[in-house]
C-alpha cells in the first residue's frame, strides 16, 4: 500500500464524513437562524429558545436522511472490502 492509496483513502473518508454531515448541520443552521431572526425581531434574549427547536430539526433532519446516509455509508465499506486485495500487494 502506498502513500497516495493512503492519503486518497483518507480523503474519501472525511469527504464522506462531511456530506453524511451536511443535512443535519444545515437544518442546526437554518433553525438557529430562523429563531435567531425572531429574537432580534421581538427583542426577546432567551438563552434556552433556540435549544429545543435546533434539536428537534436535527432529529428530522437525521430520519429524513437516513436511508441515504446508510447507503453512502455502504458504499463506501462495500468499495474499501472490494478493494483489499488489491491494497494488500
């Protein structure tokens, strides 16, 4: 296994790791920005209000990207086992 086989591995995985990421990191943002929106509006500081509405929209967000995160995820374990003997050289 060389250096490059190593590096383009690791890449593939933080590539991965990013984009299964990304629905519930937006959802988190566009919540937070929504409430943060709302409290400039109405002047209302409370610390605790963006809590329950950001967890709630990660939540929806993780079972509404589920089925697709678990195929990217098996995919790409799938193509990593597929591909070790020609790793092991």
């Amino acid at each position: 296994m060389t250096e490059a086989t190593v590096i383009h591995l690791a890449r593939q995985a933080v590539e991965l790791t990013l984009l299964i990421s990304a629905p519930m990191l937006l959802a988190g943002l566009v919540v937070g920005l929504i409430i943060s929106i709302f409290q400039a509006v109405t002047q209302i500081q409370e610390m605790t209000l963006t809590f329950v509405p950001k967890i709630v929209a990660v939540m929806l967000a993780l079972l509404v990207a589920f089925p697709w995160m678990m195929q990217k995820l098996l995919e790409f374990t799938e193509n990593i086992i597929l591909g070790l003997p020609g790793l092991i050289k």
